[in-house]
C-alpha cells in the first residue's frame, strides 16, 4: 500500500480539530488474543442487547441507541491516547446502534438481506476508499490525529452493519441456523489470520478482514444462545445473553485497565508493521 500522504482537512476537518485534543498517542489497542475476544464479546452483546430493547419498544431502543453511540464516541474523542475502558465503551456502543441501524433498514424498509448485506458492502468499501485516498494508510494504528480516528470510527460502524446483515443473511435467508452459521464465520477469519501469519498478506488488509467477520460470529453466538430452540437456539434469553456478555466485557476491560497500568501510564502503543505498507 502506498506511504502515508497527510493532506489539509478540510472545513469540518479543521473545525472538529480545533475542538478536540490532539492524541498524544495512538488511540487504538494492540492487536493481540485479548482484542479478538473482547471484540466477539462487544458483537454478541450489541445483537442480544438491540434484540432484547427493540423486542419491547423499536423507538425507545433506537433512541438508547443512538444516545449511548454519541456518548460513548464523545467520550472516547475527548481521551489523548488508548484507554481501555473508553475505547472499549465505544465499541460497545457503535455495535449496539449499528445493530439497530442494520435491522431497521430490513424491518422499515423491508429489504431483503441480501440488499441490505449488498449495500453495506458497497458502504465499506466506499469508506476505505475515502478513508485510504485522504489519509494514504488504513492502519489502525496510524490513528493519531483526530480526523483518522473519526475515519476509524466511521468504518467501524459500517463494518458493524455489514456484519449484522451479512449474519442475518447466513442464519435466517440461507437457513444455515445460528450454531452454523458461527462456525462457519469462525472457520472464515481463520482464513486472514493464516495467510497474513504464514503467507504474508497484507496486515492491514488481514485485519479488517478478520475484523468485519467478527461481527456476524459474535451475533451468531449470541443468537444462538439467546433465541428460542424454534429459530434454532438454546432459548436462554436475549437479556441474560446480554447481562452476561457485558459481565465478561467489564471484568475483560478491568483487566486490561491493570495491564495497561502495568506498562506505565502515558506510554504510546507501539505501531504496528503495516505502518510501512
């Protein structure tokens, strides 16, 4: 992939600029087994979360949604380098509303899942593209200036969508079921994670990769453990599934809080080799 090209923001850019922290370090984490797991943990939760509000109020729900998005975001904005438990609140928060928002579109709208899951991948790689052409990386761990990681968080939530719809598509319109559709998700990011660690693919391309599969495995499993043995689950219950994915979340995150203080307060995340690519 070309170098990094830093060009002039423009007048959003320079506006949300003026009004934000510059980071002092990279805003992401390292990219390690606990990242993954948390991640599957956040997509789980943000499927049997949205379920179990929308289930009882659409509205409602989608205003929770949206509310907890902006804040989360707000909060992790404002921070000046990674912090677990404000990025991981983000994360939380982009996958509950970008649950919300994938549903509706097929719920409202009443398009199939095979449009919704066309349309969001067209989405994505239209984001990569601007993302790419302005900022010339799309590696995580080049996110050290507020408009790269407002790009970031813009592609994680169209990534979220393409994952909750292309999950849906698998489980529901193909009739795979939940069970095997998370197996078949877990077989499918073993794919980049194998040809970046033995055959040198791009580790960018690796990542996100890896990372918008993530989505549709995490909500399978959710599903699966929350729905009713009818549509092909265990019938525990969207809010238990959901009560509980978010225990596991908060003691991950209190976790990693104590290891990041561990390393020393402060310290940058070192980049990653795709910062040459």
């Amino acid at each position: 992939m070309p170098g990094t090209t830093v060009r002039p923001p423009g007048a959003v850019g320079s506006a949300l600029t003026r009004l934000l922290p510059s980071p002092a370090a990279a805003k992401v984490p390292e990219i390690t087994v606990a990242f993954w797991v948390v991640k599957v943990l956040t997509t789980g939760t943000g499927e049997a979360a949205s379920d179990f509000l929308a289930a009882r109020n659409l509205v409602v729900a989608a205003g929770l949604g949206l509310i907890g998005l902006l804040i989360g975001i707000a909060v992790q904005l404002r921070v000046r380098r990674y912090v677990p438990w404000a990025y991981w609140t983000a994360v939380t928060m982009v996958a509950v509303f970008g649950t919300m928002a994938a549903d509706a579109v097929h719920v409202v709208l009443g398009l199939s899942y095979w449009v919704t899951s066309a349309g969001y991948a067209a989405t994505v790689a239209l984001m990569f593209a601007v993302w790419h052409r302005v900022e010339g990386t799309l590696d995580i761990h080049s996110v050290r200036t507020t408009r790269r990681e407002l790009f970031y968080w813009a592609a994680v939530l169209v990534t979220f969508a393409l994952g909750t719809a292309v999950g849906d598509l698998s489980a529901i319109t193909v009739g795979l079921g939940f069970l095997p559709s998370a197996v078949l998700y877990g077989a499918m990011i073993a794919v980049p994670a194998i040809a970046w660690w033995r055959f040198r693919l791009n580790p960018v391309v690796a990542f996100w990769s890896a990372y918008v599969l993530t989505r549709p495995l995490g909500a399978s499993i959710a599903d699966w453990l929350g729905k009713p043995a009818g549509r092909t689950g265990l019938g525990l219950g969207d809010g238990p599934v959901t009560i509980t994915a978010t225990g596991l979340i908060v003691a991950a995150v209190v976790w990693l809080t104590i290891a990041d203080r561990r390393r020393g307060t402060g310290v940058p995340v070192p980049t990653s080799r795709s910062d040459r690519a």
